[in-house]
C-alpha cells in the first residue's frame, strides 16, 4: 500500500525558513520522480517543484525558483522541500506526490501539512 506522510510545515515569519519532509513506503521510491504542490484557500492546487528518479532532473513552479529546492534521500525513502525566503503568498497546504503506472496510471497524494507564512 502506497503511503506518504508529510511533516514540517507550521507558522513562519515572512523571510523565514522551512523544511518539509514526505516519508513514502509502498513503492521502490527510488525508482519514481516525486513532487511537491501546494493549495491555498479558494485556488487550485499546483505544481511547486519535481525532482526526477535519479535527483539529476528538478522542475519548480516560477513563483518558488531561487527561494525553494527539492532533494531526496533514497536511503531513507524521503523527500523534502527546503523553503527559504518564505511570503505571504506561500501560505498554503503542502502535498506530496508520486505519480505510479501500475495497469493504469494513478496519483497518490499525502495527508499534507500546513505551511502559513505571517507576521
């Protein structure tokens, strides 16, 4: 059974940092691009970074670059955000993601975990 289970997110003054973390079992983590996205009340959820199976490949939303990396512990079947320079508008649930093709092709998603970014 797929799992992924988020933590680190919480209440962080505008320019502070954060570390997200998404512990996955169930597949051969290794093996499969993770993501992170991110909803904010009344919008869309959206893509906030990818980082590919072999860490080589990373993709971010334009409204994160230079602010937010993605990295990924293949030994402890992790996946992470590094959040630095946080805003207002990164106020959002944060999920994880990993896109699986068994017979057909399925997302799974993690429970999210919190991130408001407020003075």
């Amino acid at each position: 059974q797929v799992q992924l289970v988020e933590s680190g997110g919480g209440l962080v003054q505008p320019g502070g940092s954060l570390r997200l973390s998404c512990v996955t079992s169930g597949f051969t983590f290794s093996s499969y691009a993770m993501s992170w996205y991110r909803q904010a009340p009344g919008k869309e959820r959206e893509l906030v970074a990818t980082m590919g199976s072999g860490s080589a490949y990373t993709n971010y939303a334009e409204s994160v670059k230079g602010r937010f990396t993605i990295s990924r512990d293949n030994a402890k079947n992790t996946v992470y955000l590094q959040m630095n320079s946080l805003k207002p508008e990164d106020t959002a649930v944060y999920y994880c993601n990993v896109r699986i093709a068994w017979t057909v092709v399925k997302d799974y998603w993690g429970q999210g975990t919190q991130v408001t970014v407020s003075s």
